[in-house]
C-alpha cells in the first residue's frame, strides 16, 4: 500500500514537471534517478517483511534481530532518500506544498515574511532568472564546451579555471553573453596550453553566440503577475538588470513584457548607487521602492543597504558568481512564486 501510495505521488511529481515549462526535463530526469532509488529501497524493506516473526528458538531470535536492524536502516535511508526527492522539489519549484512540518518559531517566521509591505510606490524587476530563465543555458553551454575541451581536462578542472577566467574578467568585461564567450576562448587556450585548435575556437564562439538568440519566455506566473500590477495602477513598474545593454534589450524585446513597464535599466553592475539612480528615475525615495529578484548579492543586500524593500524569490541554480551568505532583514520577503507578490504588496 504505502510502496503504491509512493509511486503514484513520486510519479504525479515526474508527470507535473514535464507539465511545467521549466525547471525543464533536467530537473525531472534527476527526480526520475531519486525516485528509482527510493523504489530499490522500498523493495528491500518488502523482502525484510518476509522472515518469521515469532520463534522461541535461538537462530530464528537471532534472524530475527539481525533483520530488524536491517528493517530500520532500511527504512531510514528510505526517509532520508524521500526527504531528498521533496526538498529538490520544491527547491525546483516544481511542486508547492499546501503544508510544512515545521517548528512554531518557523511558522512565525514564514508569518512574518509574508507580512504586507508598506509605503511601495515602485516595483523594480531584476530581468535573467527571475522574469525568464537564463541561468540554466549557461550551464548547459558550460557543460556543452567542457565536453569539446574534453582531452585537456576533467570538466570539473575546466569549469573551475573557467570561473577563475570569468572572475579576473569582470571588472575589465563586466557581466554578459559576449563576456561570457571571451572567457571561454581565453580559458580554452589556457587549459590546452595553447594547443586547441582553430575550429575548436570557432565551435565555442558559436556556443557562446547561442546565448544571445535565447527565446527569453517568461516564467511562470510572470506574465499574470505583471498585468494585475498594470491593472492597479497603483505602482511604477521597472526592469533594473545588469549585463549587456543589447543582450538585454533584445531579451526583453523577445519576452514580450516589454509593455507592463514605465522604466527599463540596465546597469553593468547592481551597486547601491546604481539603486540610488533608479530611485532618482523613477522618482521615488529608497523606502518606497522595492526591488524583486533571485540574486541576494545584486538584488536584495544593496537595496536594503539603501533602505529599499526586497523580494526573494529564489531560482532553482544559482550563478557561482551571484552565491553569497544570506540574512535576514524586518524589509526582507521571500516568496518561492512569483504570483505571491500580490500577496505582500
Ligand atoms: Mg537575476
């Protein structure tokens, strides 16, 4: 009964995310690889069912003891596999739970951050990841020149002398596809010694070129979101990214929400003056704007640094460039969907 009970909701989690536009198949192939796990563990416990359960004789005691404690590290992997699956889940916002077991104080908490904001009078929405996905590309494009680069190196040296690349080119290239596309040439010529060749070079500049062609389609919930806050009229609504002013215009363009907004900037870096800036052009003070985006190190540290408020909503990957140590914050929301908005503003 509980294995049936498992396979159809493991299974309904599987069908949902191939409903879903994104986290994508990725995610769904990784729940597929947990589920069948959790499936091999529920088969043991099902055979360990099946020795004697009463004897007075010494052996079957002995059997006896020896399968229970099998019984329970079995069924405690089995919990902790389970636990696995839903946490990835929901990190991949590919199911919500209608509930949570969690200890008062967390209630409280999640009370508190769901809290309405007050005195908004503008809403500025970071653009990759949290109006459309982009992270996810790159990495596959990672993944894609790690394999061409493959007699040079394990992908995970490649990759981390590639954020090594990326990192010592920042400030002279700032954040982007075309940034993006140098450190990979740079860092091919490094990790090969100076060895790769020519069409090599040429497939890994078409790689990074892939990216500026992004069908940019918002995510879920989006779309919506951004209507009824049009429909109020109650807000100014703005995009503030960082990254390459055509890059982004072409994205926003391509997304088609380029009309829900009154202003649209983009900066080559997040910093509290760049917030003050936005303020100043959307005419409002810090406090009555508040910024909406998956970054905590570019959306939400500076602008509660500036006395803005801030909405996480977290994307299922984070850029290794973007990780950085969270707090909490009385200005802080954090929301696992974007439709939430609504609900504290
Ligand atoms: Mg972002």
């Amino acid at each position: 009964m509980a294995r049936l009970f498992s396979s159809l909701f493991l299974g309904g989690i599987i069908f949902i995310s191939y409903k879903k536009e994104y986290p994508c198949k990725k995610a769904a192939y990784k729940l597929s690889d947990m589920y069948t796990s959790v499936d091999m563990r529920l088969t043991n416990l099902y055979s360990l069912k099946t020795y004697p359960k009463y004897s007075n004789d010494f052996y079957y005691i002995s059997k006896r003891v020896v399968c229970t404690v099998f019984h329970i590290v079995a069924l405690f992997e089995f919990l902790a596999k389970l636990r696995k699956i839903l946490v990835y889940a929901k990190e991949s916002r590919i199911i919500c739970f209608p509930f949570r077991i969690k200890t008062l104080t967390l209630q409280l908490k999640e009370m508190k951050s769901m809290e309405k904001l007050k005195n908004v009078k503008a809403i500025a929405f970071d653009a990759d990841d949290t109006l459309w996905a982009l992270q996810n590309y790159f990495e596959d494009v990672e993944h894609e020149y790690c394999e061409l680069l493959a007699e040079y190196g394990k992908e995970k040296d490649i990759s981390a002398a590639l954020f090594e690349t990326e990192s010592k080119n920042m400030a002279d290239l700032g954040y982007g596809c075309k940034a993006f596309t140098i450190s990979l040439v740079e860092n091919a010529v490094k990790v090969s010694h100076g060895k790769v060749e020519a069409n090599v070079i040429a497939q890994i500049v078409d790689l990074g070129k892939s990216l500026l062609h992004l069908d940019a389609k918002p995510l879920e919930g989006v779309e919506k979101t951004l209507a009824c806050f049009r429909e109020m009229k109650k807000y100014k609504l703005a995009v503030f990214t960082k990254g390459e002013l055509m890059d982004q215009e072409n994205k926003l363009w391509r997304s088609g929400l380029q009309r829900y907004f009154d202003v649209v900037t983009i900066v080559s870096d997040k910093t509290p003056k760049a917030y003050h800036r936005l303020c100043r052009e959307l005419d409002v003070t810090p406090d009555e704007l508040v910024m909406v985006g998956n970054s905590f190190k570019s959306d939400i540290a500076p602008a509660l640094k500036i006395g803005a408020s801030a909405v996480h909503i977290p994307f299922h990957t984070t850029w290794a460039h973007e990780k950085t140590e969270e707090f909490e914050h009385p200005k802080l929301r954090r929301i696992s969907r974007f439709e939430e908005l609504l609900d504290i503003l």
